[in-house]
C-alpha cells in the first residue's frame, strides 16, 4: 500500500508558489529522504504534507485527500527543523504534548497516555531523563525527545525536518540509526530532508531531489546522486563512491587541486563509482 501519493503537488506562501508540479510516492514502511540546494523547497514540501500550507494537486495520505486537521495529526507526526522548545517543560510533559490530537475538547491525559509516553521514553533511552528540563538537555539528547514526541503520537507516517541537525558525526547516526531502527519494529514510514547526502544515500530507500522548487530527480539514491547532478544542482566539484560495505559516500574535492581521476584513488576495499 502506498503512506504517501504527491501528484502535481504545487504549494507554497500567499500567491508566490514555492514548490510546484512535485510528484512522488512512497510505500508503507519506505522511507524517502527530499534532497537538494539551500531554498529547493524541501521543507516546503514537508509543510504541506503536514496540512501546514494549502497545496494544489493532490496530496494522498494512505490512499485519502486531504484530511480534517484533528484526524490528520493522528496519522502524521511533523517534527520542524527548528521546534520550539519551552522553557521549564520537563521531558515528559514535552513528550506528553504528542498526545494532544488523541484527547478531547479540555480533557486530560488518561494513564493510557502516560503509558504511552513511559515506553517510548524507555525505547529512546530518555528514561533517566524523563524529569530534566528539556531546555537543558544537550543537543543530541533534545532531538531524541523531538522524536518522542512525535512517536507518542502513534503516526504512522513521520515527517522529519533536518532531523541530525546541530548534530556531530557520532550523534547524527545515531539518531538516524534509532529511525531506522523504529521504522523496521513499527512499519512507520518516513519522510525526511537531509542536508547530508552520504547519510541521504545509506538510510533512505529512495531520493527526491528538487532545485528552484521542482523535481529535478528521484529513485534509488544511486540513480539519483550522480556527479553531473551534483555539479549541476549544487555547483559542487564531489565524488560519489561505494564503501567496502557496498553503501555509497558523496566525497567532496576541491575544485582544481589536482586529485586524481575517479577511480585512482579509492579507499581500500572500495570502488570509485563512475559516472555517478
């Protein structure tokens, strides 16, 4: 079954369209990582899927048009790039925020809802934080409580804003190792955009990649991070190469330094991906 169906999607603020003619889909369970240059529309697209912009063409979600609003934030959880984090909150009263679309009109949290929000801060390891201040948690620690929240909503298709972002090398694959993780366990699918596109290629099933808002490729990572789309769309001088595990890696090069042509140089036990 397909989580989600763009046809023609065009969006954007007021009457200036940011995105337009965007068409994607993407099957229960996947998980499509939207790629491209600063100002692409990336988070654009994410907006409108989460019922945040009003869009033209269809957006389907599990097969249905647009929903109410209440319903639609029970099947999907939208986590910003930069969420508003409040001051004071304790990590599980931020997480119980999550459980917002479940409740009725002035009603409170049930102990269903705690239990709720007891397991996946267990799942996320944020237990031992569970009172502390949100705002007082290091930057890998309040992203996974980002990620909580949105879990306890139960969704079923999770749209991720530049979820590693503020994150070092170790931390950011962890929190990308944890989604993945989460996703195969629950079947969840995700959405996400991803400035890095080493990490874009090894953890997404597929690639959108936009440029001055339209769609400008998509498929599997190696059909779509090629270093004619690279130059092109990003102006970058870039290698795409395969590790000794088979994953593909975007190497930067500097412009005119005189490296070697792709292939010379390879890192042991992997290959130059030519013409990619």
């Amino acid at each position: 079954m397909t989580a989600l169906s763009l046809r023609g999607m065009r969006s954007g603020y007021g009457d200036c369209p940011v995105v337009q003619g965007v068409s994607v889909e993407v099957p229960d369970g996947g998980w499509l990582a939207i790629v491209g240059p600063n100002g692409a529309g990336k988070s654009t697209v994410l907006k409108t899927v989460a019922g945040l912009l009003a869009a033209q063409g269809e957006v389907l979600i599990g097969g249905r048009p647009r929903l109410p609003r209440k319903q639609l934030a029970r099947i999907v959880g939208y986590a910003p790039q930069d969420p508003a984090i409040p001051v004071g909150l304790t990590v599980t009263d931020y997480v119980l925020l999550g459980r917002t679309p479940h409740l009725g009109l002035l009603a409170r949290e049930s102990r269903h809802d705690l239990s709720i929000v007891e397991e996946v801060l267990a799942r996320l390891d944020l237990a031992p934080l569970a009172g502390r201040r949100i705002d007082l948690l290091s930057g890998g620690e309040r992203q996974r409580a980002v990620l909580a929240r949105v879990l306890a909503q139960r969704a079923s298709l999770l749209l991720l804003d530049e979820p590693t972002t503020g994150l070092d090398l170790g931390h950011a694959q962890a929190l990308l190792e944890l989604i993945d993780r989460l996703r195969r366990e629950d079947g969840i699918t995700v959405v996400s955009t991803l400035h890095d596109l080493t990490f874009a290629a090894q953890y997404a099933d597929q690639l959108l990649m936009l440029d001055h808002g339209t769609a400008v490729a998509a498929g599997a990572p190696a059909e779509v991070l090629t270093t004619e789309a690279l130059t092109r769309y990003y102006g970058a001088s870039a290698e795409v190469r395969e590790t000794s595990r088979g994953e593909l890696a975007v190497l930067p090069v500097r412009p005119g330094s005189g490296a070697n042509p792709a292939g010379a140089d390879a890192p042991p036990g992997g290959t130059a991906t030519s013409g990619r």
